[in-house]
C-alpha cells in the first residue's frame, strides 16, 4: 500500500517538477553521468557540464577510451576531481567487465569505480525503475523535519535509521518518480534556508513545524577541522614560454596542472621566499623581474583553506625542474588546471 507521504510528494512533483534533461530518458548512461556531476554541485552549474559531457561523448565507450587530460579538462571548474577519475575508471570498467552496456542490476551498479549507495540507488530507480530509496541530503532534511528526527546524520547510526525510513516511504511501483519527487521537494520547497513551510503540502503532518525545530533539522554530529595552507606560485616567463607541473597522487587536484609550488607553513612575503630552497635550487643565479603579484581571494575546500599568490616572474631562461613541462603561453588553455589557477588565467 502506497504511503500518504509518497501520494502526495508525487502530486506535488506532478506540477513542480523541474523539467531536467536527465529526466526525460531511461539511459542509465546519461542518468549516472547527471547523478556524478551534480554531486556537491548545484543544477544550474552541473546542467552545463551535463551537456557538454554528453555532447562530447554521447556514449560510455567514448568516454572510456578518451584520456584521463581530456575528462579532466571538461570537467575544469566543477571541482572534487577525484569524481572525473572516478567517472573515468567506471566508464572503462563497464567497457572491460560489462561489455559496454551499462549494468541493470543494482549491485553490479555498485560495483563501479566512485560509486556509492545513493548513486546505485539513484541509477537503479531513474533508470529501471528497481525499488531503491535514495538519501542525498535533500532527502536527509525533508525526512528530518517530518519526523522531527534528532540523530545525526554524519553518524553510522542515523545513516541506517534514515536509509530504512527512505525505504518504508518509497512507492515501490513508482520508484523513479517518487525519488525526483522527494529529492525536488528537498531542493526547491523544504530548503535549507527560508523553506517554503506556508506553502507546503505536507505542512499539516511535520513534526518540526508542529514543535518549531525546523531551523535545527537535520542534526550533524560535528566538523571536521580545517586546515590552512599557504601556496605560491611562481608563473615563470621566458621567450614566450612557461612551465607547468601535473600534481600527484594523495593530494587535491590530483592529474591536473599548475605553475611550480612553493607551500610554505605560514604567511610568507616574495622577499622571504626568494631565500628559501626551492627558489633558490630552481632560478640559480641568473637574474630574474617580478612582473606582477597578485594575490587571491581565500579559496575554500572542503576541509582546507588556502590562502594563495601567483607571482609572474620573467626569467632569462626557464630552469630544468624536475616534474614540469614547457609549454607556450598560448597553449594554457589546453591544459586542466583548477578553478584558483583558471581565476588567476582569467586576469
């Protein structure tokens, strides 16, 4: 029996629903390349780059076989890229394990590289109607403030209790329109911040309006620390040319390029950082002109803040560093670089 929460969730998608590309196919293909990109990202930026991925590779097996440079170049912007590895090693798993056809059943759905409950569950549904709940957090905060659930969501407990809750609640017979249901009410009726509670149909049932706790809802157990690093970048110039660097594994950015880094402990000023190892080691003794400084907004990761300044310094020949690659100034753009370093190409 259908549950009075799904009925009217459904209801209401049936006249708020946004219209998404996305949502008007079937292709697990294209539905996981949409529940990927959008991760951590909100529509109106990811519908961009939903389009230009599926415009430039329209099938999995083009994905697959492009280069690891390519992916990372489109998806320049969207940050997390350890997403675009993971879409990459996934799009290459389906063609090696599954023949290029995207799997239809949902734990070889979780089989893939990156892939984790909620996008097995989400693919499931959207793209085979299987029952499966999703929770992302829009999930996570409509069914908080129903219920007026206290358990924090980061805890392996509230996980469980909410992921069994999504279940209970799920229209089995209509499992995809009832995931875009909840997951569209949560993004543009029960949001974050000033949620749309005069106007909602479930306003007569919620418990954290009944109580007054929906500002409050849901709970989070705690905050990861946030780290400070302090980054310069030295944008070396000679006849036309510069340097580049691929960044490795274990580190953010990881497979995309930037101008040779110094990281320094603290707030470090050009005329300290001329007499530190790596400057020194890299430029020798030729001469060299600071053309520019400019230093950047503070720019925010997830647990990391970085407090970051580019140095454009003509030199009278490029040094030999270990790691880089020449290139000419022109050819910047052909290169994947993250968004501080494509804000600071953008002057």
């Amino acid at each position: 029996m259908k549950h009075p929460i799904a009925s009217t969730l459904i209801a209401w998608y049936s006249e708020h629903g946004r219209q998404l590309p996305w949502r008007q196919t079937r292709d697990a293909y294209c539905i996981w390349l949409s529940e990927v990109i959008l991760q951590q990202t909100r529509v109106e930026q990811g519908l961009a780059y939903y389009l230009r991925f599926t415009e430039r590779f329209p099938r999995i097996e083009l994905l697959a076989a492009a280069s690891e440079d390519e992916v990372l170049k489109l998806w320049q912007g969207l940050g997390y890229y350890s997403r675009a590895r993971n879409l990459h090693a996934a799009a290459r798993q389906v063609v090696a394990e599954f023949g290029g056809k995207f799997p239809a059943d949902h734990d070889a759905i979780r089989s893939l590289r990156g892939v984790g409950d909620y996008t097995a569950a989400a693919i499931a549904s959207l793209a085979y109607d299987l029952p499966h709940a999703v929770v992302d957090g829009n999930v996570y905060r409509v069914l908080s403030r129903l219920f007026d659930l206290d358990i924090p969501i980061d805890t392996t407990e509230g996980k469980r209790t909410y992921a069994t809750l999504a279940q209970e609640l799920l229209d089995k017979q209509h499992a995809a329109t009832y995931n875009q249901a909840i997951m569209d009410f949560g993004a543009t009726c029960c949001t974050p911040q000033n949620p749309h509670c005069d106007s909602c149909p479930l306003r007569d049932i919620c418990q954290a309006l009944t109580v007054g706790t929906v500002a409050v809802r849901p709970v989070k157990q705690g905050r990861t620390k946030i780290r400070d690093r302090y980054f310069h970048y030295l944008h070396l110039q000679a006849n036309g040319q510069t340097l580049l660097h691929r960044r490795e594994g274990g580190d953010i950015w990881q497979g995309l390029y930037e101008f040779p880094l110094i990281e320094t402990s603290e707030v470090t000023d050009f005329a300290t950082l001329i007499q530190s190892d790596p400057f020194r080691t890299w430029l020798g003794e030729q001469s060299f002109t600071l053309r520019e400084t400019r230093p950047m907004a503070l720019h925010q990761l997830s647990h990391q803040r970085l407090h970051t300044t580019f140095y454009r310094i003509e030199v009278e020949q490029l040094p030999a560093i270990d790691g880089t690659t020449c290139i000419r100034e022109e050819e910047l753009d052909d290169y994947a670089v993250a968004r501080l370093t494509e804000k600071y190409l953008e002057r």
